[in-house]
C-alpha cells in the first residue's frame, strides 16, 4: 500500500497570500488529521475529518480551514498568511477514529512565509 | 484537558549506553499512550503503543515502555544505542474522542 502523500514538499509564499496543501490518505483509511510543527511549540493539532464531515477542531484562528472529499482526500488552506505560519504541516491517515488506532504520518509540507 | 511532558528537549548518549527518554502524562482515566519517532525530512512514525494490554510494551528497533500509573509516567528505554536512533521522538496521549495530544518531543544524540 502507498503511503499518506503530501503535496507540495516545499512552499513559499509571501505574507497576505493564501496556501492550500494537499494530503492523500492511506487507501481505505476515512480520517485524515492534520498538526502544525514549529521548533517552539511541537506538534499542534489543526482538525480531523472522518467521512468528509470535520470531527475535531484545534484551538487555532479562522484563518485556517480544511475540507475531505468523498475520497477521503483532504485539503487544508491557510489565507492570509502570517509570518508566524512557517511551520511542517503534517497530515495523518488511520481506518477509523478509535483512540487505540494509530496514525500514519505523510513527509510533510514545509511551508516559509516571507 | 490531557497533557503530556517530556522531561528534556535534547538527550545525548554514546553509541552502545543506554537510552532513557522520559514522559509523564495528565489523565484523569487510564489513556492510550503512543511513542512516535521522527527522522530529518520525514514525517512520524510509531514506534509503540500502550493500551492497558500489559504495563511493559515492547516496539520497533528494540525499544520498549513502562506504563507506571502511580507515576503517570510512560518513559522509553532502549538497553543499547546505535547511530541509527539519532531522531526526535515525541510522546502522545489519545484521550477517549479527541485527537493525539502530543508532547513537545525529545530530541537524541547518539556519539559514536
């Protein structure tokens, strides 16, 4: 089986702009989670989305938003880019939205806001 | 809410000594406990789990976990380092029906 597939690897953008990331899951997996990496605060966690319906949602602003399709592809977009949106922003895939199942990482997008 | 610590941002140890990682978790019930691992350039990946099976979980390359709940602690153990665990590894706790909570991770050095 593929791997949960990111896209693009790498972006820069310019504060104002708007960014939307991409994020195939596992085949046959229905919840797709995404998290935001800094070096400062970790791993944080944005939203979850099961069967195209938002499951889970993170203490973050408006801003950022996120969608699945009936594929269980998932996009997260981002406007107006702040400086402090630099970050990995990593997807993850898992069957279902048991608390044990674990989750399967994508490489991430790395995102610079200049 | 559910927290995780992981007590020190950056361990170092020589090539062969022991790895000791530690993590302590906030729950008021007995949680799933994850341990994941990250190499440069790349996403997570797990290395074990706890979920109330037994309180000693072995995982991938010879790592393994206590679960100590008079301690809430979860910490990561591997007898003998290689270069090849040089990684960030982050410690999670999945409350029921909410999203993994991470820790802000522990980042080895292994010196040959």
């Amino acid at each position: 089986k593929a791997g949960v597939t990111q896209t693009p690897r790498y972006l820069i953008k310019t504060r104002g702009q708007q960014v939307t990331l991409s994020c195939s899951p596992i085949s046959g997996h229905r919840s797709v989670s995404w998290y935001q990496q800094t070096p400062g605060q970790g791993l944080q966690f944005l939203f979850e989305y099961f069967s195209e319906t938002q499951r889970n949602k993170g203490n973050f602003p408006g801003r950022f938003s996120g969608r699945q399709f009936s594929n269980s592809r998932s996009e997260m977009n981002v406007s107006t880019l702040e400086l402090g949106d630099s970050a990995l922003y990593l997807c993850a895939s898992r069957e279902g939205t048991g608390g044990n199942e674990k989750l399967f990482f994508g490489s991430g997008t790395q995102l610079s806001v200049l | 809410a559910q927290s995780v610590t992981q007590l020190g941002s950056h361990v170092s140890v020589s090539e062969g000594a022991l790895v000791l990682l530690r993590c302590n978790y906030s729950s008021s019930v007995p949680p799933y406990l994850f341990w994941y691992v990250q190499y440069p350039n790349q996403g997570l990946q797990l290395l074990l789990k706890y979920t109330s099976a037994a309180t000693l979980v072995k995982g991938i390359n010879g790592f393994e976990a206590e679960f100590k709940k008079s301690e809430t602690s979860f910490h990561l153990t591997k007898p003998s380092a290689h270069m090849s665990d040089a990684a960030e590894y982050f410690c999670a706790v999945s409350p029921i029906n909410t999203p993994l909570v991470f820790g802000k991770g522990t980042r080895l050095s292994v010196i040959a």
